[in-house]
C-alpha cells in the first residue's frame, strides 16, 4: 500500500503521518503540501505513485482535486479531519492517525 499523505506546508501533520505509517510493514508512505512554499509540493508524479491520497483538510482535497482530477479518478481521496494545531511528531496528532487513517485504507 503506497500512501501520500497531504497537509498545506508539508513540515508537520503529514510528515508525521508519513513516519508513523512507512514503520507499517507493507506500507510506503510519503507527505506532500498544497502551499507554493511548502517542502515538498503535491506533483502529478507523486499522485500516480500512490494507492491512497489522504489530506488532513477538505481544503487540500479542493486544491488537489482542481488541479489533479484526473490522476484522481482510480484513487483513494479521503479527509482526515486533522486541524492544523500538533507539532511534528506530537503524540496527540500520532494517536489521532492511528485511529483516522485504518479508515480509509488498510493497514497491515
């Protein structure tokens, strides 16, 4: 299962979504941002490689669904729900996506 998790800066909701979930056993995980400025910026590439595109806002699915319709059509979108209030690797936010992403794909 190849996971891209999508947040707006891409510096802490879902890079920590994506090193909680690449310790899954048969999961790859990597993140991505919505923002101009961000890190590493959602792509057309990015999108094609994953199984799974979980968003932490209906935000991110609205930018990403405008520009990569598409790509989108034989993927999983889904909304966590997770605001923009943790820190990178805040326990809190960890346990929030152990309970949201098992939702929405399958986790080994």
């Amino acid at each position: 299962m190849r996971i891209l998790f999508v947040c707006s800066e891409n510096r802490l909701r879902s890079p920590t979504a994506a090193a909680v979930f690449s310790e899954f056993e048969g999961v790859d995980a990597i993140s991505a941002g919505t923002n101009k400025d961000c890190e590493c910026p959602v792509s057309g590439d990015l999108i094609e490689w994953a199984d799974a595109v979980l968003v932490m806002e209906n935000s991110h699915r609205n930018k990403i669904s405008k520009r990569f319709r598409d790509l989108l059509r034989s993927k999983k979108l889904a909304v966590l729900e997770i605001p923009d209030i943790y820190e990178f690797m805040d326990p809190m936010l960890i346990a929030l996506l152990k309970v949201r992403v098992p939702r929405y794909v399958r986790i080994p």
